[in-house]
C-alpha cells in the first residue's frame, strides 16, 4: 500500500497518469450470497487512534489496519505533520512521532476526511497549541464542532479563529476540569479525552459517547500509560499523567458497520454469510431487528451468521441513536433490507439530518420509500430493478451496492471514492461470497 495514493473528489478518482476517470461496480444481481467474510479493523477506530499516536513520542504498531482510503489519508496528513509512518501492506502500520513537530494540519488533507479534526486534541496534547481547518458542511449533515470546543475549554484553552478558515486552540497549560456534553458525540469525546489525558489533574467529562470504538481509543491510550476509567459507560474520569510512551503493538477492534453491512448482503439476497473475527457484542440492536425481519441470526463469541428467509418481515419502527441504539451508520443498509419485506416499516434519523440523501436513488430501483416529517416511511416492494446509480457517502454507497445485489439485472454503482473510505476492497469480497460483481473505469 502506498500511502500517497491520489485521492478523488466529486466521484471521481485520478488514474496512474494523472488523468480523470469515473469508476464504477458493474453488479449483475439476484444471486444468493453464501460464504465468509473476515471483519477488518474499524474504520473509526483506527483513525482517531492513528491521531492519537501524536501523544505518545516513539513507535506504535498498529495491527489490523483496513486498506481504506480515510486510513491512507490520516497516515498522510501525519506523515506532511512530520512523522514517520510505514504501512506493510499486509494490515499494519508502524508510526513513530518523535519528530513530528508541525502544530497546523495540512488543508488539503484535512478537508478530505472529517474525522481529522480529531488530531486537534492529540496536538494540544503533546504542543499545547494547534491550528486545524474547520469542517466543512458534508453530504450527510452539519458537523458541528461546538461541543468539541467547549469541552477544550473546559481544560483551559482559549479558542480563536485564523484566517483560511482554520480554527486554533490554545493552552499554555492544559488542567484538568468537568464538562457536560450537551448532547452524545462520538468527535468530541475522542477529542476532548486525547486532549485530557496529559492535562495536570482529574477531568471528568459526563454524558459522553458510549461507542466501541471510543473505548478502542480509551483502552489503547491506557496501553500508552494513560489513566482513564469509565470508558463504555456515560461517565469518563481521566487523571492526568506527565507523558505517554510508544513501543509497542496494538490490534483494532474489528468493524462493526462493515461486519453489519455484509450481514445484511445475506439478507437482502437470501443467502448464508458468516462474519468471523467480528463482536456481536456491538452489534446487539442490529442484529434484533434483523431478527425481527424474519433473518435467521445465531453468534458465537467471535462470529455472527445471517441465513437470509424469505419473506423479510416489516419491522415496525427503527431510530438511530447513539450506542448501544441503533446505530446511524447501519441505516441505509438497513432501510434497503426493508424496501424488500412484505409490509411497512418505519425509520427515523436522529443522528444526522441528511443521512436519507440516498433514497432518491433507491427510488429509481423501483422501492416505495417517503419522507414524512423526518420519518422515512418504507412500504415494501416484491422486487428491486436494477439500475445506474450513484453513491452519495460511504453507508449510503454500500446501501445502493446492496440493493443492486438484490436486484435482477446489471445495475452499475458509481461514486466508488466514498465506499473506498470505508471498506476495503468491496468488490473482492462481495465476490469471494458469490457475487457476480466487478470495478470498472
Ligand atoms: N454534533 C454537534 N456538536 C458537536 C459535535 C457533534 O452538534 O460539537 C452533532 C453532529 O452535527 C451530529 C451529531 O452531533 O449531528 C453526532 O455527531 P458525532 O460527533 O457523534 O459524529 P462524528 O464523530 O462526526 C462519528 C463517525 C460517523 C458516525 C457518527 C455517529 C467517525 C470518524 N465518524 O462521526 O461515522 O456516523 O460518529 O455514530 O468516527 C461513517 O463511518 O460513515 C460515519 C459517518
């Protein structure tokens, strides 16, 4: 893996000549998918730990590393900040920080990826100071930073705004201190936590985000000599420590969301997947509802199997809500499972206020979906029909890809640079299930 690859923007991704093409899946649908696919690590793991690297002077390794294109972007943005990073190719990366002494993010990188704005709390950590680009609006609602600020504050820092729309963060100490989340936020608790960790004293931060991959982020920031307890409850007490140390190995929990989406694949084209290597633990919501859509779902302690029935049952309503709800991320997939069950089901979106920007598309492939107040009211179809359609962001993406899978007929998915941020080799996989299925330019 190189860590260099050119990123697309707008669909579009730039080939080895530097040129533009439109790639796309071509996906002859309506075979059952029958097999197993082993969990990679989590997205939204490994990058905010990848950050979080920035606290701990040395070298880490990190194992079980998805080959995805927000992962390539986050080793970049650290690499342009001055660090060393070294990806094997083969699902690890070693990082080493030591000279990294850059205290502004790179612009063009940054904007890429949202969740980069979670190396703010990593660089206040080791600096006290850093400088990083606002986000911008994104595809699937506002990403406020409000609370990420206030939670900053709350430790003494002084927040200013710089001109190319960066905001900077400051403390000449960082102490400890008590902040409430207004709301749940899976950002701002990460970048608040990173943040405390080397402040001088106790920090208390309250109604946090309960998230796996939040807890990923406390427990391998203790594994660098952090003191944080509390983590997986609403309640984290951080006791500051005078620094963190490097060296060794760590391994990523496994991808809940893409364990999710590949379940829901065996669903939706009345097939027998098996997702080893992943937690059922985190997925316990989702895999009720999937059970009451009629899906036969048995787990183990390291697996969890979906035999798709026929036929997928209405399931009454499903919200997204912060972990352990129903999680936002499992909502498009989910909703395409529903547009083929034989009633009406309905979906509410708590988390992001323009995470249905895909259903137009699902429209176009025959569903009967509606948004009424908020509430994506889907009646169920006998069948999908295939067609091109585009992917608006990564879950959305998968959404389509899954619905094209169900679908009689060649259905072409393009948009592929959002999948490509959030699961590997998508094509490969769905293929080595059974799925006629193939990238194109
Ligand atoms: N919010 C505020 N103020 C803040 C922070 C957040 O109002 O200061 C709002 C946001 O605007 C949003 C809601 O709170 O409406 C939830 O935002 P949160 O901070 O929890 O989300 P995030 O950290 O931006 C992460 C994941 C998302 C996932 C959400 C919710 C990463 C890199 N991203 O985003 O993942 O949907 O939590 O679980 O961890 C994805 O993987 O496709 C993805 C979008």
């Amino acid at each position: 893996m190189t860590i260099c690859e050119p990123v697309c923007e707008s669909g579009q991704s730039l080939n080895e000549n530097g040129g533009n093409e439109v790639t796309r899946l071509i996906i002859n649908g309506g075979k059952p998918l029958r097999g197993e696919i082993a969990a990679n690590g989590a997205k939204n793991a490994a990058l905010p730990i990848m950050a979080a690297c920035i606290l701990a002077p040395g070298k880490v390794k990190l194992n079980r590393i998805p080959d995805i294109s927000d992962v390539r972007i986050m080793g970049e943005i650290l690499r342009q900040m001055g660090a060393e990073v070294c990806f094997d190719g083969k699902g690890s990366v070693v990082i080493d920080t030591t000279n990294l002494s850059e205290t502004k993010a790179p612009y063009r990188l940054v904007k890429k990826l949202n969740a980069s704005f979670d190396i703010t709390g990593a660089l206040l950590g080791r600096h006290g100071d850093a400088s990083v680009p606002l986000p911008g609006g994104c595809v699937i609602g506002t990403r406020a930073i409000d609370m990420h600020l206030e939670g900053f504050k709350s430790l003494g820092c002084v927040i200013g705004q710089e001109p190319g729309g960066f905001v900077s963060v400051k403390a000449n100490k960082l102490s400890g201190g008590r902040y409430h989340f207004a709301k749940t936020s899976v950002g701002a608790t990460k970048n608040v936590m990173m943040a405390a960790v080397l402040a001088k004293g106790k920090t208390i931060l309250e109604n946090v985000a309960r998230e796996p991959e939040v807890v990923d982020l406390a427990d391998f920031l203790n594994a660098c000599g952090a003191n944080i307890t509390g983590q997986g409850t609403t309640k984290l007490e951080i006791h500051g420590v005078k620094e963190l140390h490097a060296d060794f190995e760590y391994s990523i929990i496994p991808d809940r969301i893409e364990t999710g989406t590949y379940l829901t694949a065996a669903a939706i084209t009345g097939g027998d997947i098996t997702v080893s290597g992943t937690n059922p633990e985190f997925l316990k919501t989702f895999l009720r509802k999937i059970g009451k859509a009629g899906q036969k779902v048995t787990t183990g302690n390291d697996f969890i199997r979906v035999e798709g029935m026929k036929p997928i049952l209405p399931v009454g309503a499903i919200i997204t809500e912060p972990h352990p709800g129903f999680p936002t991320d499992l909502q498009p997939q989910t909703l395409t499972l529903l547009s083929l069950s034989n009633g009406t089901s309905y979906v509410r979106e708590k988390i992001f206020d323009m995470r249905f920007n895909y259903i137009n598309e699902l429209r176009r492939m025959g569903a009967n979906v509606e948004i009424e107040g908020g509430t994506a009211v889907v009646r169920g179809v006998s069948r999908l029909l295939s067609a091109p359609v585009d992917a608006p962001d990564i879950r959305a993406g998968s959404a389509l890809v899954l619905a094209a899978l169900a679908a009689e007929g060649v259905s072409e998915v393009s948009g592929l640079c959002y999948i490509d941020r959030g699961y590997e080799k998508i094509e490969d996989r769905f293929a080595s299930v059974g799925a006629d299925i193939r990238r194109v330019p």
